[in-house]
C-alpha cells in the first residue's frame, strides 16, 4: 500500500493520539512524542509496526503524538490516517487489514 | 429470536464513537446500553476516523455485559451502509436507524445488516435492530415501523427533530411530547417490542430529569436515553421494583395460582380487589426485579 498523499486522523485530547503519514524514503521512519515514552514507547512502536505491516505500508513517514492512548486507539488512528492518504472511505477491509 | 431480544434496557448511554476518552469505559457507570455515536455527534470531516475507533473499541475493548449498539447515520447520507460493515464486523449487538419514517427504512437496513452478517462470519440473526422516531411522519407511522422486522427489540422517541418538524420546542414540561410518547408506546406494545424515551438535555436539573423519567415510567416506557452518567442511578432508581412492589407481586401471583385451583376469580390482597387482570403485571414486576438484580425470592 502506498501513501499517496500526506494525511493525518486523531486528535490531542486525552486518551487519544494525533497520527500523520506522509510518503516515505524507502522505508518506515517513526517519529513517537509521548508524556508516557518510557513506560510505554516500546508497546506504541510494536503496535505501530503490527498495524503498518498488515496494512502493507513499508514506505512511510508517521508521526505520532500521544496522548495516553490505548492500543486501539492507536491503531484506529494509523488506519484512519492511511486510508485518508488513499481518499478510500468505503468497501475497507475490515477483519482483514483492518483487525 | 434472539435472547437479547427482550433484555433489560432502562438506560441507553450515548457516547461519541469518534472519542477514545469516552469510549474505553464507560461500562463503570453500569448502564444497560451504551449508544456508540456516528451519526450527529460526529463532525462531518471524521466520519471516516470515526469508523476505526468504533471497529476497534468494539473488537478489544470488555463493556462487560453492557450491550453495545451503534447510531449508524441517516439513510439519506453516503454513510450508512460502510456504518453497518464496521459495526457489524466489529461485533455490535444492535443497530439504531436515525430518523426512520416508514417499514421500508427498517427493511432496508435490515437487508443490509443480513449481508454484513454473512460477509463477516456472524451467525444470521445475531445483530438486532432498533428504530428512532424523529418527525410526525414516523409518529403517525410507528405501528408498521414496529412490525417491520423481527430483529426489531424497540423504538425510540428523538425529541429534538420530532419538537422542530412538530413547529415547536423542548420546554422541560413533556407537554410538546405528550402525543408522541403516548403513540410509541402504544405502537411498541401493539407489536410486542420495547419503547425508549427522549434525552433529557438540561443537566443542571436533575429534580426536572427525575419528574420526566417518573412520568415515561408511568407511561409505559421501557428506558430512557441518557447523556450522561448522573443520569444513570435516578433511571435505574425509578425502574427498579421497590421491595414493597416485589412483595405485593408475590402475593398476587400465589393468590391467583392458588384461587384459581380453588375456582375463586376475585378476591383480596392487602384490601385491593384481585382478578386474573392482574397476573401479567405482577409477573411483569418480578421479571424486572430478577433482572434488575434485587429479587431475592423463589417465583
């Protein structure tokens, strides 16, 4: 899957993340802020890495800023930012690349 | 059917699906539902996000036994049928329609629930329905809304649109309400499924909320939306048989059955005059006392 075009979901609230792709150098560069990095930056990076994997993104720029969110907040603002790069809102794959 | 078909829904919690901070726990406040948004709670720019926090919140997070169902948005939007997908892939228990004004809005969802059903594995019948009645078409229209589909556990009065396509306004009296109300709960009853009522809006008055929930009590009403966890224990207060109900149930019930082997009809409990009228109401206020939690007897 390839990011077409920059794109960003979530919010700064508490519990919640603010989540931008944008087109890559060949590879995944994550840029992680987070209050609670060194409790749980390492689980926020795996969690990251997971969802980019299933979704096929290999070739990206993600920021990511944290706001205490849970996993599948998480997750739920990669996918949102991803999908938004590729302007698809509809027939996604859910249970599939999106689990 | 489906066993959640006729579970105890006094409260209907609604909830932003589009903000994590509300809906990762909601489940402590105990209501019986909550009601994860994605219609007017949700901005019409995140439509989009709104659907993958709902999908993952629904997959990963325990609402412990609280049901879970989904405002999907009108049936006029481009949005509705991709709601449907997410919130039935995701594994909701129940779909609410917005804005439904004939049978044919319920059969519309209902055929595409069935499709999302077997698209993502789910056993046919498994994801109910509820209808939301929000203009004087749907009132006038509310019996063959209710007999639409066997998926249906109930109606919903929304009194926000109703109030504005009725040319008037929410006062706090019920008065603007009075004629819905009453025809709802007379649609539901006739078909056999549940009647929710209205969100009361003006949180600083809870004395007004508590007269509004006594008032849908008395009508008929199964539960009410809510917007807000206070809400939630005047609610459960008000539609919880009180011990003294629960007694005076009990007593009924044995009388008849016993009466009724003896050939009497009518007789006495506690001074008031008993008949066989009363027996579906008494086992009505046990049922609801034994799911509400507090029947400690043996009927």
């Amino acid at each position: 899957m390839e990011i077409k075009k920059p794109a960003m979901a979530g919010t700064l609230e508490s519990s919640d993340c603010q989540v931008t792709v944008e087109a890559g150098e060949g590879k995944i560069d994550l840029e992680l802020n987070s209050a609670v990095i060194n409790q749980f930056g390492n689980q926020i990076r795996k969690v990251t890495f997971e969802t980019l994997e299933r979704l096929g993104v290999k070739d990206v720029k993600i920021t990511i800023v944290d706001k205490g969110a849970l996993d599948c907040t998480i997750k739920a603002r990669i996918e949102g930012a991803v999908y938004r790069s590729l302007e698809q809102i509809e027939h996604l794959p859910w249970g599939g690349a999106i689990r | 059917m489906n066993p959640n078909k006729k579970r105890l829904r006094r409260t209907m919690m609604f909830l932003n699906a589009q903000k994590p901070g509300l809906i990762k726990d909601p489940y402590i406040y105990k209501p019986d539902s909550i009601m994860l948004d994605l219609e007017d709670a949700v901005a019409e720019n995140q439509k989009d996000a709104a659907r993958f926090s709902l999908y993952h919140a629904l997959q990963e997070i325990d609402y412990r036994g609280v049901e879970r169902v989904v405002r999907i948005n009108a049936l006029d939007t481009p949005y509705w049928k991709e709601d449907i997908r997410c919130s039935v892939a995701g594994g909701c228990d129940a779909i609410r329609i917005p804005k439904t004004e004939c049978a044919n809005d319920v059969k519309l969802v209902e055929s595409a629930v069935e499709y999302a059903e077997r698209e993502f594995g789910r056993p046919k019948g498994s994801v109910l329905i509820m209808a939301a009645i929000e203009s004087a078409r749907g009132v006038m229209k509310a019996l063959e809304i209710c007999e639409a589909s066997d998926r249906l556990f109930g109606i919903a009065l929304s009194g926000g649109d109703y109030t504005k396509d009725l040319q008037t306004h929410i006062t706090g009296t019920g008065i603007e309400l009075m004629g819905a109300r009453q025809n709802l709960v007379i649609a539901a009853r006739a078909a056999g499924i549940q009647c929710f009522d209205t969100v009361y809006t003006d949180l600083d008055n809870m004395e007004g909320f508590r007269q509004d929930v006594q008032n849908i009590h008395l009508m008929g009403f199964d539960g009410k939306s809510i917007i807000n966890p206070r809400q939630i224990s005047i609610v459960h207060e008000i539609y919880t048989p009180s011990e003294k109900d629960i007694i005076f149930a009990e007593k009924v019930v044995t009388e008849i059955d016993t009466k009724k082997a003896q050939g009497i009809g009518v007789f006495t409990v506690d001074g008031k005059m008993i008949d066989i009228a009363f027996y579906d109401g008494a086992k009505r206020t046990i049922e609801l006392a034994k799911t509400s939690g507090v029947y400690k007897g043996d009927l």
